[in-house]
C-alpha cells in the first residue's frame, strides 16, 4: 500500500490527515451499506408485488375460463337442502325468472313491498321448510326492507298457478310486476346475511346456507356503509375473494359488519 508524506508536516499531524481521511471512507462505506439495505428491502417489496399481480392475473384467467352458469346472471343460492333458488336483480331480470324460467313444481316468494325481486325455488314444492326460510331471508335482504333499515320483512311464497302477468280491469301491470291470486304463506325473517368464501368461490345467504359450506364467513346487517366500500372491507376480513363477486352478494343499500369482539 502505497501512503503519502508530507515532509513539510509533522508525523502527528501526516498521522491525523489519513485518520480524518479513514473516518470519511468509513462514514462513505456505511453510507453505501445502507444505501444497499434499502434498495434491497425496496427490491423485495417489488418482487411481492409482483408475485401478487401474477396471481391475480392468474385467478382472473381462471375465472374467465370458467364456464358460467346460465343462473349467475341473477341473484342465486343453494339452500342447505340443495334446491336451487334464483331470484331477480330489477324489473327485467324478475320479468325473465317468472316467464322462462318458472315450472309448475318451483315456488315463487316475493314481497308486498314494491321493487322487490321475485325469487323461484326450483323444484321448491318438494323443498323443506328451512329452504323456504332461506329463501324468504333472500328476498328480504333484497328488498327495499334491507334499504329502509327494517329489522324484519313479511315474504310470502305461492305455487306458480297463482303468478299472473293478466291485471284486474282497469290496471296496468308495469315490467317486472305480476298479480299473485288465492292463498298466500308469510314467513317473517330477520334481516341478518352472511357472505362467504369456498376456496375462491364467493356465497352468500342465511347462516344456514354459508356455515354448512364455509367457516371462512362474515355477518352483515342494514347499516350506512356504502356498498363498494363494505365489499373492500368483507374481501379484507375473508383474505380472498373477486371484490366484483362480493359486490355482487352485497345487498344494495350497503350495510354493517357485525364483527365478533374477542374476550379479554
């Protein structure tokens, strides 16, 4: 190593220029370390991103391939029995479930409340009665009733024989709406919904529909939290789940968590 001296200066202060010269490659040198921790953490930082943008990719192919079924495009649910339930979304979509797909072995459930979906238990006639009560919770939740911040609603259900699109003289009956004649059963659920997650599948219903499926589920009631902003926070307390697919199974109006506090 080759070191300079300055025969003018004593050995003291040649000894003090390359001490203060050692302590500046010394404070250059950490310096440099840590310039090097941080763009390491920043590198990692940029790779989870990543690997979280290629899995979300992932997923969004998956679904895409996914071949969907014809009742996605409506509000749907398999009760804890099995029996496919569909209901309407707005005046159209009630307008095609009672006119294409209603036969004479479902059961139509609806509310007195106007702009309530119509909803159908395919092949209901042979359901139980707690297929009914899931159903009867579905419509509510969709209802106006949900909206308004009721507690409970009345949902009653007939056979398809009583669903008519014929109005009584004199009356108009508008897109979506149908005269129900004859003897009609009222169920009276409380307005409380469960949203959860089956893999990466979305499901929403009664505690009953959700927990026989999923331990990984939330609990909503009518509240001021505004739709989107309570679907962001339900795919946070889920971890998964398409935020579009939990839109979708929140009730329009939005809602609250009801959250478990834990004991101290």
């Amino acid at each position: 190593m080759e070191m300079e001296i300055f025969f003018g200066k004593s050995v003291d202060e040649n000894a003090g220029r390359y001490y203060d010269s050692a302590k500046k490659s010394k404070k250059k040198l950490e310096g440099a370390k840590e310039a090097l921790e941080i763009s390491k953490k920043k590198l990692q930082l940029i790779l989870k991103q990543e690997e979280k943008f290629l899995v979300e990719e992932e997923k969004k192919k998956v679904k895409a391939a996914r071949k969907k079924e014809w009742y996605e495009k409506f509000h749907y649910f398999f009760s804890s029995e099995g029996f496919l339930c569909i209901g309407g979304k707005d005046a159209t979509s009630n307008e095609i479930i009672i006119k294409k797909h209603l036969e004479k072995e479902d059961l139509v459930f609806h509310t007195d409340m106007a702009g309530s979906p119509f909803f159908i238990v395919k092949d209901g006639q042979n359901s139980g009665e707690i297929t009914r009560e899931e159903t009867a919770l579905a419509v509510a939740v969709y209802s106006k009733a949900w909206k308004l911040g009721h507690g409970t609603a009345d949902v009653f259900y007939v056979k398809p024989e009583q669903v008519s699109k014929e109005a009584r003289s004199g009356e108009n009956l508008a897109k979506g709406s149908f005269m129900i004649y004859g003897k009609t059963t009222y169920i009276r659920p409380n307005l409380v919904y469960y949203v959860g997650l089956v893999g990466e599948e979305v499901i929403g219903g009664a505690l009953s529909v959700v927990s026989g499926k999923t331990k990984n589920y939330v609990k909503l009631i009518p509240g001021r939290e505004k739709k989107s902003k309570l679907a962001k926070k339900i795919k946070s307390l889920l971890k998964g789940g398409d935020l579009d697919d939990i839109i979708k199974f929140v009730p329009s109006g939005g809602g609250d968590l009801k959250v478990k506090r834990k004991k101290k």
